[in-house]
C-alpha cells in the first residue's frame, strides 16, 4: 500500500511539473522576449484590468512576424500576444505590463494583436482565436466583457496617450461592427 501511494505521489507531481511547464494555456506557442521589464500592474502583478483588442498595420505579416519585429524594437512597443489565422503566439507574460496602448493603457490592461489580412478565409480562422483568447483572458481574472474590454480605439479617446483607431476599420472591412 505504501508504495502505490509512493508511486502514484511521484506520477502526480511529475504531472504537475510536466504541465505547468509547458507553456501557455492562450498561446500555440510562448515566444517571450528575453529581457522585458517586470512591471506589475498599477494594483500589482497579476493585476490587469481588462484586455485592449489590437490589430496589426502590416497586412498578411503572421504573428511569428510581429513577435520578431517586438524583440527588436520592444523597447518602443510590445504586446502580450499575436494572432493569425495559423497560430497565436504569446510575446509578454501577462503577469506584467506591456508597451501597447500608451502610459494609461499599459499599466491596465493585456494587449492583444490581431494580423490583418485580406483573405476572408483567413481572417475568419484568426478572428475567431482572437474573439476566443479575448473572452478567456478577461474571464481568468473574472472580467465582464462590458468592463474589461477596450480597442485601441477607445483607449485613444478616453485614456489618450495614443492616437490609434485599430481594430475598427479592419474589422469593418471584413463586415464586422464593433458590437460583434
């Protein structure tokens, strides 16, 4: 008896180790960029107050793409994570901030980057990922869609500190409002 206890303890921790080791639950993949500060949130880490939607301006650019031009220019601007229609990728632990949304953003909230294309196909697959690490971001840290979510957009308007409009207009070009 003692040692199927043993053995089943040593099963169960080598499951734990195994698993938390294995990346992120959000990401395809975790690319985390060497290097990023460790900032908390402005009520700590952990602390984020809701997720800003992003979407790229380098159309048909994939989001291994954009997790490589952040790891050489992050220290101008980076985001947690990256979506296209193959894969998300995570850049940033969303333990700390990232530098994607402006001094008022950035000490608030995840961001998250949509990659634009024109292929309906395409964007479909990507959105839909999108929507979907959207909703589980806000939902682990038991956040309303109504409070928790912003666009790059509305962080222009009522945060300021940046004069970005994305998602909107892309989102329109695929037929879809803001509502959805």
């Amino acid at each position: 008896m003692k040692k199927t206890i043993k053995v089943l303890s040593s099963v169960v921790t080598a499951s734990i180790i195994l698993l938390t080791s294995v990346g992120s639950v959000f990401a395809d993949r975790e690319m985390i960029i060497p290097d990023l500060p460790k900032q908390g949130y402005r009520y700590g880490v952990s602390a984020y107050e809701g997720v800003v939607a992003h979407s790229t301006a380098t159309p048909e650019a994939p989001a291994i793409n954009i997790q490589k031009y952040e790891s050489r220019t992050w220290r101008n601007a980076f985001v947690h994570y990256a979506v296209d229609w193959d894969e998300t990728i995570q850049i940033a632990d969303t333990k700390y901030i990232a530098y994607g949304g402006g001094p008022a953003a950035n000490k608030r909230f995840v961001h998250v980057e949509l990659c634009e294309t024109a292929d309906y196909t395409k964007f479909k697959r990507s959105y839909e990922k999108y929507v979907k690490l959207l909703a589980k971001i806000l939902k682990d840290n038991k956040i309303s869609v109504e409070k928790g979510l912003w666009t790059h957009h509305d962080v222009t308007h009522h945060l300021g500190g940046t004069d970005h409009e994305d998602p909107i207009d892309y989102l329109k070009s695929h037929g879809v409002s803001e509502a959805q």
